[in-house]
C-alpha cells in the first residue's frame, strides 16, 4: 500500500516540504493517547539476537536512523516507535542556521535516490540538548540509544573549527550516548578539508581531551566519539583515518557519507545537471559504501567498530553490510523509499538470516 498509493502521492509535493508535513503529522498523530504503545507492538522487533554492545553500549537492534533526518532532535520518541534501535540526531552546529537556499532536496526516483545540500540547516546545539534532556524525563523506562552528530557553523573559518566542535561537544554532552564528528558533508564549503591527515588529527585530539575532562568533571565515563568520513576518500586517504583512529583513541567510524560522485546514475543527465551541487544518497552509494566498510575493517584488522550507511533499502543490504564490517547500520533515503515498516522489515530478515 505505501509504494502503490501513499509514495505517489507524497511524491507529488516538493521533498522538504513534504518531509516537514509528514514528520509534523507523525509527531501529533503519536501524542494521541494509546498509538504509541500500537505503533511499538507492531514495528519493534523485541529479540535479544538482535542486541549488538558495541563501544560500550547496548543496542536493542543493529538498525539505525542516520543523521539528517532529525536535525533537531525533535522525532527520537517516534523514531523508537517506528523499531529503530538508535537514533542519531543532527547534524548540529553552535548557532542555529537556515542552510542553503532553497531548492536544496531533490528525488533520483529512478535511481532510488536523493541529492541535498541542506547545508547543516538546524536550531542550533543548545536547543537540541534541551530538547533531549526533556525527552530523557519523560521516556518512562523506555531506554533510547541517541548519537549526537556535530559539525561546525558555515561562516567558521577552518582554522577555528575545533572550537565550533567543542561548544557543540559541550552542550549535548549530558544528553547523547555516543558523538559523531562530521567533516565529511560536501555542503559546507571546505568542511571536507578537515578530513585531511593534520586537522583531523588535530581536531579529534582536542575533542578527546574535552571528553576526558568532561568525564572527570562528571565523575563518569567518556563517550564515544566516531568519526563519518566520505565515500569519495582513496585508499590512501582512507589508510590514513585507520593511523587516525588509532593515533586519537576515537572509538570508530561512520562509512559513509553523501557522494559527490554522478556516475551510474539512471536519472538523465540533463536533469540531473539541473538538480546542481549536493550529495547523492540512498541506492546509487551502496556498493562504494560497502567498498569502503570492507577496506577499513580488513586493512584494520578489525580494530574499531564501524557503522555502515549507505543503499540498504533490506534485510539483504544490511546483511551486505554486516558481512563486510560493519557493527551497526543506518538507514535514511531508503526509509522515504521503502515506507515506516522498514526497521521492522530489516530486524525480522536478520533474525531470519541467524536462524
């Protein structure tokens, strides 16, 4: 029935406006007393064959909703009910910003795809950690893994980077279980600068001081700390993060990110060309993303764990995933494709696949 009626029909309204109705309907329609409790016991998928602990943490299901999706950390509640194991809000910068000019979000509907270049467009990090620490009062028992993806604000020079990460650091560091530091985004001009070996270096070293001394300051632990890079890094761009990984003491990688890459698209060019600048997700990236998994986990021999994003649309493509390296995965451009049942669909097929 989504594919057949309701997909057309959302398909003919521009996709951010119709990404804001449908979340906005899906907020009230879950505040309806009892829906919520509905909506769990069918797209949650309880089975402790699903549960993955990795980096510390205890994950209900390997499933994942990436970053992008909520921004502003406004739908982690309805992203639980909808069976997905963790939530990852973002991404966020210190000063709330309005992103690129619109038109910035187009379909590949041929190709099972999205270009953005939303352009880090979000409410500011204070807000989001209020939003969470609200949240985190009112879930009852209910435990939601959140991870808080960070970057830095458009008109900060590169130069002074790290202290747009550290404020962000700072302010959801009592609110997320897990960081994401996103330099990987090609939205951002020069943001992916940042991936080269000295700043990153620099950069995530000085997010790890803050996390040591945040964690003295709490009397706990550090939180981990990941890294998302792009698909669009070489082999030896990518050997490189595997030497920063280990240099920094970071907890693991997101593969990947957005490309830049136009290339096997299906959707004609010309139109393509009229889209303009922006990264493309959704199925056009899987098998790079799965590239990518496989080269850092062997060439790493395994040593950190690795959350794979990117084309999975199925129980199969996290399989792919799984299978090549990673220990958690994410979904975003294939849950506008696919429809709510998605998580559900995903965690019944790898139960399935172990059995």
């Amino acid at each position: 029935m989504y594919k057949r009626i309701i997909l057309p029909l959302l398909f003919r309204f521009d996709a951010e406006t119709i990404h804001h109705t449908v979340t906005r309907f899906l907020k009230i329609f879950l505040s309806i007393p009892g829906v919520s409790a509905l909506f769990r016991s069918y797209y949650v998928v309880n089975d402790k064959r699903l549960e993955r602990t990795v980096f510390g943490i205890t994950f209900p299901n390997p499933v994942g909703m990436a970053a992008g999706f909520d921004k502003n950390a406004e739908l982690v509640s309805e992203l639980s009910d909808l069976g997905f194991g963790f939530v990852e809000i973002g991404t966020v910068t210190p000063r709330p910003q309005a992103g690129n000019p619109r038109p910035r979000l187009f379909r590949l509907k041929a190709d099972l795809g999205i270009i953005n270049r939303m352009g880090f467009n979000n409410k500011g990090a204070g807000p989001a950690a209020e939003r969470l620490r609200h949240f985190a009062k009112n879930r009852g028992n209910r435990k939601v893994i959140v991870g808080g993806n960070i970057g830095k604000n458009k008109d900060t020079p590169n130069e002074e980077a790290i202290q747009d990460y550290l404020f962000n650091f700072r302010a959801l560091f009592d609110a997320v279980d897990y960081f994401v530091v996103n330099v990987s985004s090609p939205n951002t001009p020069g943001l992916r600068d940042l991936q080269e070996r000295e700043p990153l270096t620099r950069l995530l070293s000085a997010i790890q001081e803050e996390n040591r001394q945040q964690a003295v300051r709490k009397n706990g632990s550090p939180k981990p700390v990941l890294l998302k890079i792009a698909p669009d890094l070489t082999n030896g761009q990518l050997d490189d993060i595997i030497a920063i990984v280990a240099e920094t003491g970071i907890s693991g990688v997101i593969a990947t990110n957005t490309t830049i890459s136009r290339s096997g698209l299906q959707t004609p060019a010309t139109l393509v060309e009229q889209m303009g600048a922006g990264g493309v997700s959704g199925q056009p990236l899987r098998a790079r993303a799965t590239e990518v998994i496989r080269y850092l986990h062997q060439q790493s021999g395994g040593s950190f764990p690795i959350i794979g994003v990117g084309g999975i649309a199925s129980a199969d493509d996290a399989i792919e995933k799984l299978e090549a390296g990673a220990s958690l995965i994410q979904v975003y451009t294939s849950f506008i494709y696919e429809g709510p049942g998605l998580a559900r669909r995903i965690n019944r097929g790898l139960l399935k696949h172990q059995s």
